[in-house]
C-alpha cells in the first residue's frame, strides 16, 4: 500500500513541447519517456502522485501548431542515487 506520507522526494517529469520557440524533437521526446519508465520501475520505485496536462494551439502565420505536454509528478521514499537533477546519469 502506498501512502503520500511516505514521500520524501518528488521528481517533476515533462514529456512534450510547452515552449513554442523552442518544441521539443522527437528524440528528446523519448528520452523523457524513457526517464519516467526508468523511474517507475527500477529501485527505488516511484509512484505517480500527479499529473499535468497542457494543451496549447497556436497559430503562427498561416499555420497552426499544437503544443502538447504532460507533467508526471513521481514520489519517492528517497531520491534515487541515479536520479540528477539534469537527468539521468
């Protein structure tokens, strides 16, 4: 059973483009996803605590581009050694 007292550090994930200057390659993408796998499955094991969905369209010019992003909280009972605050080791 989880309990959210037993969190001690929570890992805030981004996976998608909130920046229209900058969106985000299909490459970076998958490494995100990859890092939120990563953390919900090796020791110690995270839990998703909350979940941001963002939604943006845009229209720049004559084109319209949709901004797509979900932001996973992840809770650990401690902060992960492989875990750096740039990402992943």
């Amino acid at each position: 059973m989880f309990d959210l007292t037993d969190v001690g550090y929570v890992k805030r994930i981004v996976v998608g483009s909130t920046d229209p200057e900058k969106l985000s390659s299909e490459e970076a993408v998958q490494a995100e996803a990859a890092l939120l796998n990563r953390c919900l499955s090796e020791a110690p094991r995270g839990r998703i605590i909350g979940v941001e969905k963002n939604f943006a369209v845009l229209n720049i010019g004559e084109h319209q581009v949709v901004l797509q992003a979900m932001t996973y909280h992840v809770g650990f009972a401690r902060k992960p050694y492989w875990l750096d605050d740039s990402g992943v080791k």
